[in-house]
C-alpha cells in the first residue's frame, strides 16, 4: 500500500529538474508535501559530485531553527557523500555576520558580536533605554520596533505591526541612536536585521563583495517567502556578484507579516532576475484530496493581487489504495460543546487505534481558545502537550544558568556577563547602567572588569560589590569545561544560585536537573536551556535521549500526547489528523487584521497552513458563543468558513462512529 513508483518517479523528475538548472538564478515554487527538502539535498549532491567544492556551497533559512532543519535534510539526503558535511548552512542574518567580520567591518566591537534575542532585548535593552531616558517601557519597545522596521524594510513599522502614537520625535531618535551606539559597542551585540542592513549597504557601496570574502559560489535560500525587503535585497545583491543562487519558497505559505515578511519577493523573481530557471513542484505528497481541495478552495477566494499560479494536486488521489480523506465542518452552539465535542472525538479516535501523537489541535487564539480545551481534555483522560511560543530561557533562573554555560563555552560573550550581573539578587538596572556608563566614560573593556582587570577605584561601594559577585561566580567555575556531564556539575550549579539567587531556585534547579540524564553534556544542556521555543527544546531532548539509548520519559515522548499549538506554530509540521476550532471572524481573521486587506489574505494563507497540516483528514469548527475576558460574546462564522467548499452542519457532540471509523481506515491507508 501507498504510493506508487511511477507517482515517485514522476516527482523525482520534477524535482530533479530545478536541482539540476543551471541557470544563474532559479526559483523553486513548492507546495506544502511536495518534495522542497529532495529537490534542496538533490541540489547539493549533484554540485558536490559535479566538482564543486563543498566549502563554496550555502545554504540559509530565516530562523535558527529552520537551519538546523534545512542542514538535518540535507545530510540525510547526502548521507553517502561524507564530503557534503563541509557545506556551509546557517541563518541569513549568520551569513551576513561573517560577510560583515571578513570584510573589517566589525572592528568597532570588542569582539564578534551577538545578535540581541527576545529575552535580552526586553530585559536589557529596553531596561537600560528607560532608565537612560525616562521613556515609558513600551515607548522604548517603540523606538526599538521602528528601528528594526526601518533596517529590515525601509520603512516605519505598519500600523497592524507597531505604529508609534505619537510618532518619533527628532529627539527620541537622536536619544536611541546615542543609546544605541554605545551599549551595543560596550555588550559587542546588535539588534536583530541590523546585520542583514549593515552588509547590505556596505556591498552597494562596493566596501565588500561577498563572493570573495567568503567564498561562496552557490547559495541556496529555503523558506524564501519569509524573508524581508532587506533580506532579499541582500540575496539579490549576492546574485549579482555572481553567485548561482536557488531560491525556494511558497508565496501561499507566507504568514509572518508581523516579522516583516515579503511575499513579493518571491512572486516578484522572475522579474527582477529575467534569465532564472523556473521551477514549480505540484505533487502534494502530504494531504489527502479532500483537505488539499478544502486548503486549495481557501486561497482561490483569497488570493492576493500577484500570487503564484499553481495547480496543486494529492497524490493519494492515485496511490494504491487512494485514499480520499475527509474535511469534516461543524458548528457548535458555544465553545463549551465545542470543547467536549472535540475531546470526544480525540478520545474515540484513539479508542479506535490512533496514536495520541497523530492528532494536531491548531488555535487561532490561545487565551480565548486553551483554557476549555485542556479541560475538557483532562475530564476524559486525553494527555496534551500543549507547546508554548517562549523557551525556557525566558524563566530568570534558567536565564542566569544559561548565561552561565554561555561563559563557559565562550569567555568573550560579553551580554552573557551583563546577564549575570542584572540576575543577582540585589543587583537592579541601576546599578548595572552605572557600572556600564562608568565603563564608557572612562575607555574601558566591560568583560575584563569581570577578571583579573577590574577598575576598581572608579566604582562605588554598591557597584563594586555587584561586579565581585560576577567575579566570584567565573572563579566558582573554574576548571569547569563544556563538555562535563551534567551530573558533575548540577549541585555546584546548585550552590552557585543558592549564593547568588535563592535558596528556593537553587531547590528548583535540583528538582528539575535531577531529572535530566546526568551524562547529558553542559554543552547539551545550554541548546536546551537556549532553544527558542519549547518545540526547539523538546526537540533537543529527544535527540539526548536517543544518543544515550534511554527510554523517553512519558511526558517526553510525543507518541503518548495529543499536540496542541496556535496555527503559526505549526508551520513545517504534519499530523495524520488536524483539528482546527475557533474558526470564528473574531478569532480568525480577527478585529486586529480586519481593517487591513493584505492581512486578511495573510490570515487566509496562515488558515490555509493549518489546514495542510493534515495529511488525512481536518475537522474544522466555529462556535455561536464564546467565553472571552470574562463574558459570553456572540461570535460569527469566519468569512473563511464560506470559501473551503464545505457545508457546516449543526452538533451537539463531535464525530459519529462511522466518520471516526472512517478517519481511521484512512489514516491506515496512507
């Protein structure tokens, strides 16, 4: 059962075709499940057994994570050519960073600096912004947000993003610029799109040139749709060096406005580069026909002005047996019955012989949506792992464990010391900016006052006793090294927050690192302690576990679990059974993007991910009621509902016995 060789090799075809173009420029449209990772790996293999060097090949993505994928593809695929190894794949603003250092152009930093994450930007930046200029804190995420604006589009933020009221003035730009300046020189970090702008500039003035710097001969961009204005200006100033480059990407798939994505990049790169190949993977090897038809219909009724063409189709139309799939639409009276109907059905689905692991619950909107799902989940005994957007490191104590193993890994990280400090009990942004504005005003290096070169007669008392805490937690880590397993180290980690945070953490940490795999490295220990996302860490984890051949915890192992994630979450993903609730005009598009036509078009294609997500079968709902900030709202369909070729009918309750059966032959026959 399943696909043919005939449907394989006819996609293989398609796929091998762009892989293989040797036109400059190629652009690579893939629909969701239609090979983009073979045709990405095909690339690779077929240059490197080519003669290219494998050291002049790249290959980026938009986020961290998205790397780590695109690098995972493309060693699987080219796992008996060990040269493949040597290729160089990293995030765009990673490659801008190493353009930037290669050409001179960071020598204003103490050292290689850092790109500034969420936590740090809000934590410090913004912190240290307010006390240096009595801002309000969201004024100074204002100032900060147009400015990232600005670098990754040319252009203020738009009014669905950040729209300053009232707008900046003449002084607060002068005030962030000063600020700016100094603090990302002092802490050798910059702000996020700062790096992609600075490159940018630099190579149209002809300060640098890639190509040479680097070496790059071939570059290879994946998830185009999500780059910005700036980006793709960067990827098409690297084209022009003459740099073969292959984009690949999905216009339907681009749903990250809020990041200052740019679709038209994408739908626009056959004019800006006349002689690229052209290249469109149509073979959904994902969904079925009747979720790919519902998503299909979807975009047909919300296309933007320039969207591809495309003429999507399900191979499971032909596999053998075909499997049809089903979308099945319903409604509900309030989100109560919504909620127990679709723990029912969960419940019935796996009653029935469905892993926990192979249901998806997509939400529009986490605060009007979880809290009544998760309980009527619990009611019936169906355990949730319900992901969340921030990492682990958002948590103090964590942070201040994770600046820790960062010093540990590199010495001159200094936002890693500027952490440590702000983390010790006692220690407020005052007193930081202080030791910091001393720092400047005297010519100093800010690490080395954390070592055997502290300055101590220009600070005060207070702040001098402030560093020597620093001091003292780098001593206590002395002889300590990266690749230590973390049961050697988890108590002196331990005694170091009991000193320096609580005694309270400190039991915390052991309560919570006891349980971990004591012969897991530090090294090990920071990605999860750093990952981006609790998907990012759980993701980690599965891999520790794996290398050391021990069992998955329960709550670990995914298999036991129903996901629950926001729609945005489940970008990359796929589960053999979708469920997306809510689907209601206040949730999705919702009153935030209503005003805006291109942001209705956006929540269309973010709906449109979601729904492809499912590779049998999608149960998609709308309540007439719902609970929100404290009072029963009257909710009406989503103008979405109406375009997905369905009829919702009325329930009381979820999935008969026979679509549950039905769900489950399909689901067996994929």
């Amino acid at each position: 059962m399943g696909f043919t060789q005939q449907q394989i090799n006819a996609a293989k075809v398609v796929q091998d075709q762009a892989a293989h173009d040797i036109s400059p420029q190629i652009r690579l449209v893939a629909g969701p499940g239609t090979g983009k990772s073979f045709s990405i790996g095909e690339r690779v293999k077929w240059l490197i057994n080519n003669g290219v060097n494998p050291n002049t090949i790249f290959a980026v993505s938009f986020t961290r994570a998205a790397a780590e994928d695109l690098q995972d593809g493309i060693l699987k695929y080219c796992a008996a050519i060990p040269a493949a190894s040597a290729i160089n794949v990293s995030t765009l603003h990673s490659l801008a960073l190493s353009i930037l250092a290669k050409g001179g152009k960071l020598t204003q930093y103490p050292t290689n600096p850092r790109i500034l994450d969420e936590w740090e930007q809000r934590n410090i930046f913004d912190e240290e912004l307010k006390n240096k200029t009595n801002f309000s804190i969201k004024r100074c995420c204002d100032l900060r947000l147009h400015f990232e604006a600005i670098w990754s589009t040319g252009s203020p933020p738009l009014p669905f993003i950040s729209s300053p009221t009232p707008p900046i003035s003449p002084a607060e730009q002068t005030a962030f610029d000063v600020f700016h300046s100094n603090r990302t020189q002092l802490y050798s970090c910059i702000l996020p799109g700062e790096a992609v702008r600075q490159c940018v500039v630099n190579i149209k003035a002809g300060i640098l040139n890639p190509k040479n710097l680097v070496g790059i001969e071939h570059l290879i961009v994946d998830e185009y749709q999500d780059l910005n204005n700036c980006d793709v200006e960067l990827i098409d100033i690297i084209a022009s060096t003459g740099v073969t480059v292959l984009v690949s990407g999905d216009d339907d798939q681009s749903i990250y406005s809020f990041r200052y994505a740019y679709p038209a990049g994408i739908q626009t790169f056959p004019i800006r580069h006349v002689n690229s190949g052209q290249h469109a993977l149509q073979l959904c090897f994902r969904c079925t026909p009747s979720v790919l038809g519902a998503a299909t219909n979807l975009l047909a009724n919300n296309a933007s002005p320039n969207r591809i063409p495309k003429a999507l189709q399900s191979a499971y139309a032909g596999s053998a047996p075909p499997v049809p799939g089903s979308v099945t639409p319903i409604s509900f009276q309030n989100d109560d019955i919504e909620a127990q109907a679709i723990a029912q059905s969960v419940s019935d689905l796996i009653g029935g012989g469905l892993s926990p692991g192979d249901i998806l619950i997509l939400l529009s909107d986490r605060r009007a949506q979880l809290q009544k799902l998760q309980t009527a989940m619990q009611n019936i005994g169906v355990m949730l792992d319900v992901q969340q957007k921030l990492g682990l490191s958002n948590d103090k104590t964590i942070r201040f464990v994770y600046s820790m193993l960062r010093i540990l890994r590199n010495a001159d990280d200094y936002l890693a010391y500027r952490t440590i400090l702000g983390l010790r009990n006692g220690v407020g942004v005052g007193t930081c900016v202080s030791i910091s504005d001393k720092v400047l005003v005297n010519s100093l290096n800010y690490k080395t006052q954390f070592g055997a070169g502290i300055t101590a007669a220009i600070f005060s008392a207070r702040e001098t006793n402030a560093i020597n805490g620093v001091v003292n937690i780098i001593n206590s880590m002395a002889g300590w090294d990266i690749e230590d397993l973390l049961g050697q180290r988890v108590g002196d980690i331990g005694a170091i927050l009991n000193n320096h945070r609580s005694q309270a953490e400190a039991n915390l940490w052991l309560n919570w690192a006891n349980n971990l795999p004591a012969d897991m490295s530090l090294k090990e220990l920071e990605k999860i302690l750093g990952a981006r996302s609790e998907k990012e860490a759980r993701q980690t984890m599965v891999e520790i576990y794996t290398r050391l051949n021990i069992p998955l915890p329960e709550g670990l192992d995914p298999s036991n679990r129903v996901r629950v994630m926001t729609l945005h979450s489940s970008k990359g993903l796929s589960s053999k059974v979708v469920f997306i609730p809510g689907l209601e005009e206040q949730l999705i598009p919702g009153q935030r993007r209503s005003p805006y036509p291109g942001q209705v078009q956006e929540a269309a294609r973010l709906l449109y991910v979601g729904i492809t997500r499912a590779r049998a079968d999608c149960i998609v709902s709308f309540a007439h009621r719902r609970f929100i900030n404290g009072s029963i709202v009257a909710q009406q369909p989503s103008r979405f509902a109406a375009h997905l070729g369905v009829v919702f009918q009325p329930r009381n309750q979820g999935l008969s016995p026979v679509e549950v059966t039905n769900i489950i032959n399909n689901c067996s026959n994929l």
